[in-house]
C-alpha cells in the first residue's frame, strides 16, 4: 500500500500490538529513503539513524581481545546491530534471538535495506524466541559476547515481564551465559542509575558510553545510551 511518499510493506498483529514495517522519503530530505518500524503506531526503530545500534556491536566487540568470538543478540529490528557484528573478522557466529516472527520474516524476505548482507552470511542463525527467557534460564551454551536491543530502556520496557533481566538477580543468571572474560551490552535511549548499580554489583567492570547524534527528522540532537559490563 503507497500513500504520498509512503509505502506501507507490511502491517500485521504481534504479540505486542499493531507492528508496521514502512518505506518512505523523507520531505525534508528529497531523495533520502528511509525504513522504519512502528508498533502501535509509535517508531520504534529508523534505517536513518543507526549509529547507536552499530555502536553497540563495535564497542562490544572491542571490549574482548579474542578471536573466533560467538555474539549472542538480543534483538533483530532492522539487522544493523547484527550486520555490524558480522563485518568483523574477530567474529566466527551470530545468534539473533527475537521475539516477533513477523520482523524475522521480514528480513529472511527480503523487505528491510540489509536483507541480502544478513541472509547472506553463513555465520549469522536467527531464532524465534525470547532473549529475557533465555538468559534467565540455565545456559546450555557459552558466549564471549551478548548484545540486547529490544526495551526502549530498563525503566521503560516493551513488557513487564522482561523487568527481572535489569535486577541484580536477574544479571546474575544472564551472567551464566558468558564464556569467561565475556561482555555484555545492552543498548537504551536512558541512562539509568539503577541499571548501572545493578551492574556493577555483577560484574567487574562497567561502562556507560553515550552515543549522540544530530536527529534531522525533528531537528533535534539526541543521546542513547551503551551500558557494556565485563565479567571475570
């Protein structure tokens, strides 16, 4: 479906409302073609403004001096914290879990702009399930680093059930999960004290690195926020 400048690529119920997949140009910018993700209405996610998705895969990765590195993430969205990832050579495998089949589909169907990079890539699997179930529950395998990017932050959440992941306890069991010397980061567009605290009750060291950029869509600068904890 195209309205004006708009073509809606998909539109569909989800477990978390009414999920939207659209393509348009940008009136403020001819010429520039954008994807975004709206759930309920509401962005969620844009291919226009990506540097903090990236930057949490880069960051992550620069943390662990290893080679042949596993990444879990959490997350797939539009691919980017995944195809960053996996333009590194330091990486050997790619496990995307996500909650929503539709935005799986849309990748492996070719709708989203890194469609053909990811589904391209012998060393990236993606799985249909939850990341915050996941890591709470007992490891049957290791990770030198895990990435998640699905909440908007730890205080605002896409479902009440993933506030266990942000506690002290619920760090804990996600830590199992860690290959020694492994990393964890985990993307927000807040900081939060609480989180923070939390992981360093955890883990030996913690970073939180901002990440900020010049919005051109509402001619507005803004902040999100990496927080990336290493264990032991």
């Amino acid at each position: 479906m195209t309205t004006s400048n708009l073509q809606v690529l998909a539109y569909e119920a989800s477990p978390l409302g009414m999920i939207c997949l659209r393509r348009r140009e940008l009136l403020s910018i001819p010429g520039t073609i954008v994807t975004e993700i709206t759930l309920d209405h509401e962005l969620l996610m844009s291919s226009h403004h990506t540097a903090s998705e990236r930057a949490l895969a880069t960051l992550a990765l620069a943390r662990h001096p290893g080679e042949e590195l596993s990444v879990l993430v959490g997350g797939l969205g539009l691919g980017y914290t995944a195809y960053e990832l996996l333009r590194s050579t330091a990486v050997s495998s790619v496990e995307v879990v996500e909650f929503l089949p539709q935005v799986v589909g849309w990748v492996r169907d070719g709708l989203v702009p890194l469609s053909n990079e990811l589904n391209g890539d012998p060393r990236l699997r993606v799985v249909r399930a939850d990341i915050y179930a996941m890591l709470a529950a007992e490891p049957d395998r290791t990770f030198d680093v895990i990435v998640v990017d699905v909440d908007h932050s730890p205080d605002e959440r896409l479902g009440d059930l993933n506030a266990g992941f942000y506690t002290e306890a619920g760090l804990l069991r996600a830590s199992r999960h860690l290959a020694p010397g492994g990393v964890l980061g985990v993307w927000s567009y807040a900081e939060s004290s609480p989180f923070v605290a939390a992981l360093r009750a955890v883990f030996g060291r913690v970073d939180v690195e901002p990440v900020t950029f010049d919005n051109r869509l509402t001619d507005t600068t803004e902040t999100n926020w990496l927080f990336l904890a290493l264990g032991g």
